[in-house]
C-alpha cells in the first residue's frame, strides 16, 4: 500500500520555465490536496479538489493550475515558474467527506533560479 | 494572514523533559484541531486530534488540551523522547468549509539526550 506517491522528489527549474507535478493515491479518497511548504509560514493550501473532475481555489493559488482527470491523481502545475516558487510541494488526500486524517506526500523539493 | 498562530517557532528540551505548544485561533468555526509531526525529509503525519466538545484527550505520550472560550489548543509531550525531535504543526478546519487545513507555522521540538 504505497498511500500518496509524489513525482518528481526534486526538480531545479529556470526562470519562465514550466512543469507538473503528479500526485497519486491508492487509498480511493475523494479529496486531494495541494500545499506549499516555506520556512516559518507552516502550510498553505494552493488548490484542492472534492472529487474526479472538480478542482478548487485555495490561499495561494496564483501562478498554478491543477487538473483532477482520475480520482486517484492530481496534478499540480506550473507554467512559467518564479523564484517565488521555490518551496516544499506536499500533496495529500483524504476520506470522503473529510473530517478525517488526511495522508501526505513525502514532497516535491522545487528550486526555481 | 495566518488563521491559527503557533508558539514556540522552536524549542529544546532535555530527555525526560515535557515540550509545551501553543496554538490560538480566531474563527469560531472551526471544528477539528489535528496536530501533525513532520521528521525532515519526510511528510507530515497525523499525530493527534481533537473536537472542540472535548477538553483534552490523550494518546500515550502525547496529549492535546483545548479551551473553546479562550480560542486556544495546546500539545503537550510528556517524558520527551530524542525520537520526538521533529517539527510540529496545529491545524484547524471547518467540517463545512471542505475540511481545509489551516496550519500554524510550525514548532521545532530538539530532545537532548
């Protein structure tokens, strides 16, 4: 049971450049989650999405689109990069409905130069 | 703005010791106040959680103490381990509100043997 997978673990990105990060579940939960990690602000929701198809807004969703084609992905991604991005991507995803745990990636290490 | 506000940004305590968190908020909405343990390198991992109809609740070791009408949740790790050091964060969410994590930003707990 690998829970949530993450792709890639590290990418070094130039200015203006653009990439998806895939996040996959195998644990058949509804919502996923994008999260920013920065040092001292803890996490912030970029998107999320309540199911196949629907996507959402979240604190900081500026500079980043996401797709939910399958319920087990989401995909996070970035079209023309800025070092403002530079950060730890978390993904997560949990039980339908919410209200419950909800499992992490083991993260996306983004530098954008 | 950060919706919840944690304290200490870190803290060093000595084996045996007890580590203290502080965590305040400000939406009487929220409804479920988990606490998340991250070892470097790694995702965050559910720790403990608790409802706002609860005062404390504990788990071995670890122990979450609530005041509703003071707007504050505490973690408190009794007899700290060196296994303990790790970063910890308090979330808030709205059951109603898509169970969006607001997280604070994050204590570093070091356990000196």
């Amino acid at each position: 049971n690998a829970g949530v997978t993450q792709t890639p673990k590290f990418r070094v990105l130039k200015t203006g450049q653009s990439m998806t990060l895939l996040c996959a579940q195998d644990m058949n939960h509804e919502y996923m989650y994008w999260y920013r990690q920065d040092p001292g602000m803890g996490l912030r929701l970029i998107h999320y999405s309540v199911g196949e198809g629907t996507t959402a807004k979240g604190e900081v969703p500026d500079g980043y689109n996401v797709s939910r084609l399958k319920k087990q992905n989401f995909l996070l991604g970035l079209e023309s990069a800025a070092p403002s991005q530079t950060s730890v991507y978390f993904c997560a995803s949990s039980y339908p409905a919410g209200g419950k745990e909800a499992f992490f990636g083991q993260g996306t290490r983004l530098t954008v130069v | 703005q950060q919706q919840v506000k944690q304290s200490p940004q870190s803290l060093i305590v000595q084996k045996g010791g007890i580590s203290i968190i502080n965590c305040a908020y400000e939406n009487t909405a929220f409804d479920y106040f988990p606490w998340y343990q991250q070892f470097p390198g790694k995702g965050p991992a559910l720790l403990i959680a608790i409802r706002p109809d609860v005062s404390e609740k504990k788990e071995g070791r670890f122990t979450i103490s609530f005041n509703k009408s003071a707007k504050q949740f505490s973690l408190h790790i009794m007899d700290s381990q060196p296994g303990d050091s790790a970063t910890y964060f308090c979330a808030a969410s709205i059951r109603s509100n898509d169970y969006k994590l607001s997280f604070g930003a994050g204590t570093t707990v070091t356990v000196r043997a």
